[in-house]
C-alpha cells in the first residue's frame, strides 16, 4: 500500500483539513499566503499530492498551531 493511502496517511490529512478550519482560513486564503494556486492547498488536503516537511512548517505557520497538532490523532 502506498503511503498516501494508508490509514495514517489518511488521519493526518483529517487533522491538516482541521487545522485549516480551526484557524477560520479558506484554501483560497491559504493558497494566497503560500504564494500558490488554491488547487495545490486542495490537492495537499486530499492526497492527491504529498505534504513535504517544508509545506508541513508553512502550513504550521498560517495556521498558528504545532507540528504535533498534525499528528495527535495519527496511529501509526
């Protein structure tokens, strides 16, 4: 099974989807902030492209919360 489509893989896509939410960002937002197109925030959200530890820590930044927020409910 690929990564991108393994159950941790899918949780940690849950909390990167709630961390948007929480911090009260569209992916348009998001994308504005990251200096890319909103289908890159929505392609990460899906897995329809991998997050790398880069984006990880900009996503961090935007949304004002941990690296280990990502992963809390993650069961590896």
């Amino acid at each position: 099974m690929r990564t991108l489509h393994s159950k941790p893989y899918q949780q940690f896509l849950v909390r990167l989807n709630l961390a948007r939410e929480q911090a009260g960002l569209t992916q348009v937002e998001v994308a504005q902030k990251l200096g890319k197109p909103q289908s890159f925030v929505s392609k990460c959200e899906q897995g329809e492209r991998t997050v790398d530890v880069i984006d990880l820590i900009k996503f961090s930044k935007i949304y004002h919360c941990s690296l280990d927020f990502f992963f809390e409910e993650v069961e590896i």
